[in-house]
C-alpha cells in the first residue's frame, strides 16, 4: 500500500512512528515529500506527540497486525476508490520504466530516501535561517524600543531638572531683591535723619553695654523732656558674644529693618538665623511682628533688644 509505504519510508528516516502516522493521515496520504512539510510546519505543535488515533477503517500498518476486518475495504481499495491509484502514488512507490511500471529496488529506495533526507535538511535549514532572520529583526525592534523609551526618560528627567534650577533661580532673586528694598529703605531713612539733623550721620560702631549710659534719666533729675512727635526711636542691641550696637530708627520703621541692620553690621557668622526678644516685659518678637512698626511694638522713644538664638 502506498500509505503503508510512506510510512516505512517516514520511520527509515528516524521519525518517530506516533508523528509519521499522524503526517500520513493528515496529507492524505499524497506522497512522503507533502509528509516531511507536514512534519516539519508541525514539529512545534503541544499535541505533536499525543497518541494518534487513526480513523476507522484505516489503521495504518494494519496488515501486520494480524489482518484486518473482511468487511472493511483496504486502504489500498479506499485510494482507489477516492480515484487514487496507490500503485501510482509519490514517486516512492513505483518507477517508471518506458510505458510500463514496476516496484522500486532496495537500491532505489535507499537512494529515494536519501535524496528526502537531503530534501529535508535543506527546508530544515531554511527554516532555521527564516527563523533566526526573524529573531534578529524582534531584537532589533526590542532595542529600538528600548533607546526610545530612554530617551523619553532622559527628556523627562531633564525638563524636571530644569524647571527646578528655575524655580530655585527665581526664588533666589526674589529674595535678594526683597533684601536690596530694604536696604535701599535703611539708607533712605539715613539719609533724612542725616538732612533733618544738619549732616549728622547716622553710622554706629560696636560699644560695650557698661559704655552706654542709662536709658532714662535718675528720676531725681526730673522727667525726661519728651520728644515733640516721637518720630524716632533709639535701639540698642546686645548682641550674642556680649556686645552691643545702638542705632536710630524711625517710628514707623518695621522691627525687620532692625534685623536687617543686625545683619549687616553684627557680627555673628553668616546665614546663622536669630531672632530677638525684649527682656524686661519679656517678649519674643515673631515673624508677624517683624513687619509692624517700633511705635506699635512700644519701641519708641527708645528699647533695648537681645539677640537669641532660634
């Protein structure tokens, strides 16, 4: 039987009997060459070696099992009557010789069968080249997606970054210029006390608090003569490390002009943060206090401030 034949041919090879039944009978028996495509477009499949069960009425290799059922119809009968003629079917079954036919030898098997084995390891090797030719092109569309994706990352990071080195660049402005109007706003007052008092100015140097006098008069010298307006108050300031600095500041001055003075020409180390306090009534001045004015704080006509630490 042809079917039969191919079969034997399939299993001289070296393929396994479970996969050359199945690619027989899923060709249709139509010769070995269509066996080996099937065989080699299906090796991948889960169920490739899942028993194979052959249709009724067409066991393959059913003549060496004991003998077949006399109501059943052969293969050979079921070829011929699908308008198959197994003696004609694949080449591996009969050779031409002239105008008549006659079964192959040995010796023109064994060569047939070379010839499919060779068949065979050449579409093997094209489907590995096909196959490794498609690994390369995921790889590369794995690469070109990943140096995408980091590069999206990198353009992220980067505008990130540079939003907060200007947001940090305007606030730095931002103050600097706050500081700069208030020193601007020192030297103005300077400036008028120095007019209104007939060129006087206004600088202070470093004094020790036993070479300042007494803020007020001995009452046993009589109230102090009060000031016409109270325009003006005397701060004195002591200072961490013992020492003091005195100075003249409007009325209306906010307590942070103070401070900023402080700042300028004290001598604690820079960037150190302080805060000042009055010591008899003790007070601790707040940041709200610092924008209101001496006069509402009862700084005026004169007060003495100490440096503390925060």
């Amino acid at each position: 039987m042809a079917e039969q034949t191919t079969l034997d041919s399939l299993l001289e090879m070296g393929f396994d009997r479970n996969r050359a039944e199945k690619a027989v009978a899923h060709t249709g028996n139509q010769g070995i060459e269509r066996a080996m495509d099937w065989l080699m477009e299906h090796e991948g499949d889960p169920d490739i070696d899942e028993p194979y069960v052959p249709p009724v009425g067409n066991v393959l290799g059913g003549s060496g099992t004991g003998g077949s059922d006399p109501q059943q119809p052969s293969p050979a009968a079921q070829t011929a009557a699908e308008g198959t003629d197994p003696a004609t079917d694949g080449s591996d079954q009969m050779i031409h010789d002239g105008d008549t036919k006659r079964p192959m030898t040995e010796e023109e098997k064994r060569e047939q069968i070379k010839r499919l084995e060779e068949l065979m390891r050449v579409k093997q090797e094209e489907r590995r080249e096909r196959e490794r030719a498609e690994e390369v092109d995921r790889e590369k569309q794995r690469r070109r997606q990943g140096q995408e994706l980091l590069q999206v990352k990198q353009k992220l990071q980067e505008d990130e970054m540079k939003k907060m080195v200007d947001l940090r660049q305007r606030e730095k402005n931002d103050d600097k210029m706050a500081k700069q109007r208030v020193r601007d706003k020192i030297a103005r007052d300077r400036e008028e006390r120095a007019l209104k008092f007939g060129g006087g100015s206004s600088s202070t140097a470093l004094t020790s608090p036993s070479a300042e006098g007494p803020p007020s008069s001995p009452p046993s010298q009589g109230p102090p003569p009060a000031k016409k307006d109270y325009n003006e108050c005397r701060i004195q300031v002591r200072m961490l490390d013992g020492s003091a600095l005195t100075s003249v500041f409007k009325a209306q001055e906010p307590l942070a002009a103070v401070r900023v003075y402080i700042q300028m020409n004290g001598n604690a180390p820079e960037g150190q943060d302080f805060t000042l306090l009055s010591p008899y009534p003790r007070r601790v001045y707040t940041e709200l206090d610092m924008e209101k004015p001496l006069q509402e704080l009862g700084l005026v006509p004169s007060a003495v401030l100490v440096v503390a630490k925060k």
